[in-house]
C-alpha cells in the first residue's frame, strides 16, 4: 500500500522547518488525493502511545514515521478528522494532523532552532504596542492587555510598553525569564503547538499564558483580536477577511487542543 500521507507532504523532504503555517501553505497547493479509505481509529502504538489507523493500517507521516502521540484522546481527535474527510483528503481540514506531522518530521530534528524561533517574539510581543488612539480601543487593549502583562511580570517577565509601532528593547532579564518558561515545553508536539499560538496571535506572552492555564483559548484569542474586533465594530467585516480569520482559527484551537492534552 502507498504511503498513507505522501499525497499530504508539508514540504520537501529534508527541508529545513520554517512557519508551520508556511508549510500549511505549501501543502495546501498540492492535489487533493481521493479518499481510499473507510474508517479511521485511534489505537495503540507498537512503540508506545497512540496512532491512527485508516481501515487497520496506521497512519506515518511524510517521513514514514508513525502519526503517534502520547494520549488517547488526541489520537481520537485526529482520528475525527481523517472521518470527517470526504471524497477528498483536504489537509485544511486538518490541523492536527499537519501539526503532528511537522513535530515528528521537522520539529524533533530541530528543537533548539524552533525554541529561538518562539522566543524572538518576545522581543516585539504585541501587547507591549499599544494604541495612542482612540480612547476606546486605547481602553480595551489595556483590558484585555495588562492582566497578562502582570502574570508575566509576576512571572519575573517586566515588559516595556511602546505606543504605536515605534520598537522599544526588552530588558534582558525580562527576555530570560520568558525564556525560563518556554524551556517547561521541551516535546516536540509542545513547541509545534507553542510556535503555532505565537505565530497566529503574535505574542508569545498570550502563548504562554494559554499552555500555563492562565487563559481560555476564547479569552487568548479576543485578546489577540482586539484592535480588529474595534475595526469590525467600528466599519463592519469584510468578508474575505472574516474568512481567513476563520482558517486560522482551526489552526489556533487545534494548538489548544494539543497544549490543553499535554498539560493533563
């Protein structure tokens, strides 16, 4: 039998790991493969943990590495999307998928690249930007804002403000002790989700909250979208924005999900 996920290849093979969002898009322009199967399952892993199997044979990835992680309930859920497939295997319907496939085919062969990957958005976190106007937005960032701010802060995490897109260098104490925390995420299905999160919501101080439990993924991703949620109550949505903002919304919860079943 073919591999189960040639067709769904993020990137070349030994292609040094970029954006996971990036690779999202480079399988995104590939052909659809049919779909060749019935059911999907979750079950146990010969080497420990779980795998999905596609009418009893398990999934691999790219790599030919098993699709396996180390819970139950996540290997269901990926299991429902392969289910949830229907004539055509659409991998944009997939996020857990392609992020497993990026943390066993890219992520593990180059953590120490993708950790300081995450950790340069601390250095231009977007909660340290604020508005200067209006008085409302102004308001609402400083809401939504500052509670995590002071978690990080609590946290040994003092961040400097800036108003508008002028940069503003972070004390390095501040920048090791955000570090500090990202090193508490050392698999690579954790750093995948994390760079997932930081890359979507442009903050990795949001990110951390969310793995930490400082925050709902409702509450983390409002936060994010603060400025454009003023916009869209002031103007109205357009509709090719709404709908991008919905694509990478499956992305975002699918990273939730993954940080949520690591941290139980």
């Amino acid at each position: 039998m073919r591999d189960i996920l040639s067709d769904l290849d993020l990137g070349e093979k030994g292609e040094k790991l970029s954006d996971p969002v990036r690779e999202v898009q480079i399988g995104l322009r590939k052909q659809l493969p049919k779909r060749f199967y019935k059911q999907a399952v979750a079950v146990p892993g010969e080497e420990g943990g779980f795998v999905v199997a596609l009418d009893g044979k398990p999934v691999r990835t790219p790599s030919r590495k098993p699709l396996s992680v180390p819970q139950l309930a996540l290997a269901e859920a990926i299991a429902a999307e392969w289910n949830a497939q229907h004539e055509l295997i659409d991998p944009a319907t997939m996020p857990l998928t392609r992020m497993v496939n990026t943390a066993l085919d890219g992520v593990a062969t180059a953590q120490g690249e993708v950790f300081e990957e995450i950790l340069r958005f601390a250095g231009s976190d977007l909660i340290c930007y604020r508005a200067g106007a209006p008085e409302g937005l102004v308001a609402r960032e400083s809401e939504l804002w500052d509670p995590y701010l002071d978690w990080a802060a609590n946290m040994g995490a003092r961040l400097v403000l800036s108003e508008g897109v002028v940069h503003v260098e972070q004390p390095p104490e501040a920048i090791r002790a955000i570090a500090a925390l990202l090193r508490r995420y050392t698999t690579p299905l954790q750093l995948t989700a994390l760079h997932t999160v930081t890359s979507l919501t442009g903050s990795l101080v949001l990110a951390l909250a969310l793995a930490e439990g400082q925050g709902e993924p409702s509450e983390i991703w409002e936060a994010a979208h603060v400025d454009e949620d003023y916009n869209i109550a002031q103007w109205g949505e357009d509709h090719e924005a709404a709908e991008r903002r919905a694509k990478r919304r499956l992305d975002f919860d699918a990273a939730c999900l993954i940080l949520s079943a690591c941290r139980s």
